[in-house]
C-alpha cells in the first residue's frame, strides 16, 4: 500500500473525521449541520472538513454563502455500503467481550 492509501485510510481512523462521514450517509449538509448532528464545535468540523475535501472523500457544493458537503458518491458511499454488509455478516462479536 502507498503513502496515499495509508493516508486515505487515516481519515476513516480519525473519531471526528469518521463522525463527519457518517452523518453525512443520509444527506449532503452544511458545517452548521455537521457540527449540531455530532455535537462538534464548528471550527474543529471546518478544519477536518477541509482535509476530507482534498483527499476527495467529500465534494463540496457553494450555495449562496454556505457550502454544502456531501459523500463521494462514486467511491466513498459504495466502501461504506461494502463496509457496512461486511460487518453484519461478519464482525458482530468484535466489539463485544
């Protein structure tokens, strides 16, 4: 794996960047949206929002003066799908002790 995969997947390893990714499976939002959805402040939401936008696990969209921040949905919604039925079928005792 290259230094980009790893990088890539070190997004999906980050709490806040990970929460900004999911809250965002149901529907684009705006960084008001996202920081009241995980209860983030919104300059810590802003800072990460930027790191997935160039790594292009979000696209962002301008909306009059908001900007709207939806999931990759050529890449990133299909790896959530494929990670989701992976773990229903197969790690429902991971996190149990």
């Amino acid at each position: 794996m290259n230094l980009n995969s790893y990088m890539f997947f070190m997004n999906f390893a980050n709490k806040t960047k990970l929460e900004i990714i999911l809250s965002l499976r149901d529907k684009p939002l705006s960084v008001t949206e996202i920081a009241e959805k995980i209860n983030e402040e919104q300059s810590k939401i802003s800072h990460n929002l930027k790191k997935l936008a160039t790594c292009h696990i979000l696209e962002v969209k301008k909306e009059g003066k908001k900007r709207v921040y939806s999931l990759n949905k050529e890449t990133v919604a299909p790896m959530l799908n494929i990670v989701e039925k992976h773990v229903k079928k197969n790690c429902m005792l991971c996190g149990k002790k």
